[in-house]
C-alpha cells in the first residue's frame, strides 16, 4: 500500500465528511433524533459517519471501523488491536445551537493506543493531522512507514487546494 496515497485518501475523506456536516449545517432542516441513550443525533452526524465508514472500507478494507454512530462496533476494540476510531461530528449540541464550536474527527489507533490523527473544523474550514507515533512493525496495512516518528511532532498550517478550494491544513513539521 502507498502511504503517500492514503494520507491524502484520508484527507479528501475528512473534507467530504466536513462538507456534508456543512451542507446541513446551513440547511433549515438538520433532522434532529434521539438516540437511545437520549443523546441528540441528526442527519449530520449520520452523512460524515456513511462518507467516514464507506470511504476507510475501500481504502484500509482490513481495518474495522468503531464509530459512535453504530453501537455494534463498540465491541470491536475487544477483538481488534488496530482500528479506526471515528466521531463524525464531535460536538452535536453545539452544531444543533449552531455556534460553529463542533469538530470531525478520525483516529487510526493500535495497541489502545492513537498512531493517526485528523480533526477538521468544518466552519472555520481547517483540516489538523498529527502522526502520534509509529506504526508496529508487524503490521501490513502500511499506513504509516516503519521510520515515523515515535512522538508527536510540531503543526504548522498551510493552504491546501480541496476540490472546493475553501480549505486549510495543518501538517506535522519536525521543530
């Protein structure tokens, strides 16, 4: 596998899924739901889940997917030591109030631990990844090369053309 081309698979990824969390964000309807818990849900939370959930199935078919989203892959970091930890849209009170103070966020984690990880913030339209430490070398999903960093690293932001050229990144630099 390119780790090249995943990094960027998974960026273009949290950009559709922050533009879905948009698109309803500036809607009049945002479908707001209960889940059973009685925690609030809309129709936002569960388009960024679908584009967050189909798009890491095509590109990393061999890591599961835990989402709050879907109570069933709760389970999974019991039987999994590596997977992806999602929360679509981390703040869903604030997007329901609609202060802007809300969040994507995507995290590829191993051994209990995070390796990966990517937070947008749709409003202020900014992407953040981080690599949090290296990949086990026993692994073959070959996301992350066997020589990446082992702490986290500085952040620094920069332009970024997006298929809607409205976006902003921040990738790790070494200090």
């Amino acid at each position: 596998m390119d780790n090249q081309r995943i990094k960027s698979q998974i960026i273009q990824l949290m950009w559709e899924a922050s533009d879905v969390i948009l698109e309803v964000y500036e809607s009049e309807n945002i479908n707001l739901q209960q889940k059973v818990d009685a925690s609030p849900v809309t129709q936002a939370d569960l388009a960024a889940h679908q584009v967050l959930v189909n798009g890491l199935a095509e590109f990393t078919p061999d890591i599961p997917v835990v989402s709050e989203e879907d109570s069933q892959s709760l389970d999974i970091p019991r039987q999994h030591q590596t997977f992806w930890l999602i929360d679509p849209l981390d703040g869903t009170k604030e997007f329901i109030h609609r202060n802007g103070e809300f969040t994507c966020n995507l995290a590829l984690i191993s051994d209990q631990r995070p390796v990966y990880g990517w937070v947008s913030v749709p409003v202020q339209m900014c992407l953040r990844w981080m690599c949090l430490r290296s990949f086990p070398s026993n692994a073959r999903y070959g996301l992350l090369s066997s020589n990446a960093p082992s702490r986290p690293r500085g952040m620094h932001s920069s332009k970024v053309s997006s298929p809607n050229k409205r976006w902003s990144m921040a990738s790790p630099v070494s200090r």
